[in-house]
C-alpha cells in the first residue's frame, strides 16, 4: 500500500509539473502566473504537491517563484548557458576530451559553413565583412582565440540551423574548460589561422560553398594535428 502512495504521489507532482510547464510556455517570459493561492485553486492540488513540482520546473528554468511584494509564479526560459554548460559538464563527467568533441563538431561546422555561404542577411554578411577587415589585429594566442569563436558563432548564426548553433556552443564550452591547451602560441600556427579565416570569410561572402568548406576542413585540419600533438606530449 506504502509502495502505491508514493507512485501515485510521484505521479501527481510530474502530472502539476507539466501543467505549470505548459503555463509558461503558454505565456511570454516574465509573464505573471499566478499567486501560489491561484494556482492551488485553478490546479486543484495540495500546497506541498505545487511547492515540489515547482522546484521541478524552476530547475527546468521555465518558471520563478518570488517571494514577498510582487511575490507568485512567473513564466521565465533558460538561458543559453543554461542550455550548454549542462551537456559540456555531462561530457567531460563522461570521459570526454577535446578530441572527441572536435571529432564531431567539426562535422557539424563544415555543414554550417555551407548553409552561412547561401545566407542573404545583409547584415549577417556584414558582420562577416567587418570581422574581415580586422582579420590581422589579432596577433596574440589569446586574440586568435576570441577571433575563432566569435566567426564559428557567427557562422553558426548565418546557417540558420539552431541544432549547430547548439553543438558549436557546446564545443567551445568544453574548450574553454581544457586549461592545458596551448593553441597559437606559435607565431606560425597564428599566421595560419588567419589565412584560414581570412579565406572562410572571401569564400562566404562570394556564396562560394565549395571554398567555405574546404578551408573549414583545413582548419579542423590543423586543429586535428595540434590535439594528436599534445596527446603525444602527455
């Protein structure tokens, strides 16, 4: 009988869980719900059932109880980084290493390449322009760095495809953590990843796909070779 409670008890806190998922999503973020009060009454549960299904559905960033003047449920949406660190945390808690997440993303951002060299939004390409023109400003290994997300970010936004932009993230988060890595140091690798940029960018915004592709596999590339560098240097 014990065993029974819980599992319908268990049931009934996923059951308002959901239902407190689909009135935030029903709302704009921000968006007042309800005190707890009204949602006792429009739910028809108990106050503990509504307390732990909330909890649920705060972890899930859907929605945010605040206490005191203005105090109730409002509808919120996760972040991005939200969205990314949990998946980097759960690779690296995995076993994964960078080379593993290059071996896919790479894949991943040699499709994107293709789809941002057919993208028209003028002012998407303009950003490809101006980063361009800016090219040989970054000269230090930890410009080159900052370069190299913001163009894969950039690409990742002119493909128009949300599930590379989620995998490019999630691969520069995971990068981030790799403290031991110890890309562009040398003068010459930064010079290459330069050209590299440099003709990602002409060949994106001549709308040539077969460029654009060819000089991000160069880049994963070279990238490649540096990650089976420092394996042998463990």
């Amino acid at each position: 009988m014990q065993r029974n409670f819980v599992s319908e008890s268990e049931s009934l806190v996923s059951r308002t869980a959901r239902a407190l998922t689909d009135l935030s999503l029903a709302a704009v973020a921000g968006e007042y719900l309800g005190a707890e009060e009204d949602l006792l009454a429009k739910l028809g549960i108990s106050r503990p059932t509504l307390r732990q299904a909330a909890k649920i559905v705060e972890n899930d960033r859907l929605i945010s109880v605040r206490r005191g003047v203005k105090g109730g449920f409002y509808a919120t949406r996760p972040s991005a980084a939200d969205v990314i660190d949990a998946p980097a945390r759960y690779l690296r808690l995995n076993g994964a290493t960078i080379a593993d997440v290059h071996a896919v993303t790479k894949l991943v951002v040699e499709t994107a390449v293709a789809q941002a060299a057919v993208c028209d939004d003028k002012a998407l390409r303009g950003r490809i322009a101006a980063f361009l023109e800016r090219i040989d400003d970054n000269d230090t290994p930890g410009g080159i760095v900052r370069a190299e997300t913001e163009l894969a970010r950039l690409i990742a936004q002119m493909s128009g495809n949300p599930v590379a932009r989620l995998f490019i993230e999630i691969g520069y988060t995971f990068g981030q953590g790799e403290h031991h890595m110890r890309f562009y140091d040398n003068p010459d690798d930064r010079g290459h990843a330069r050209a590299l940029q440099r003709g990602l960018c002409e060949a994106i915004l001549a709308h040539d796909i077969d460029i654009a592709r060819l000089m991000m596999q160069r880049r994963s590339a070279m990238i490649a070779e540096w990650l089976e560098g420092e394996d042998r240097a463990l």
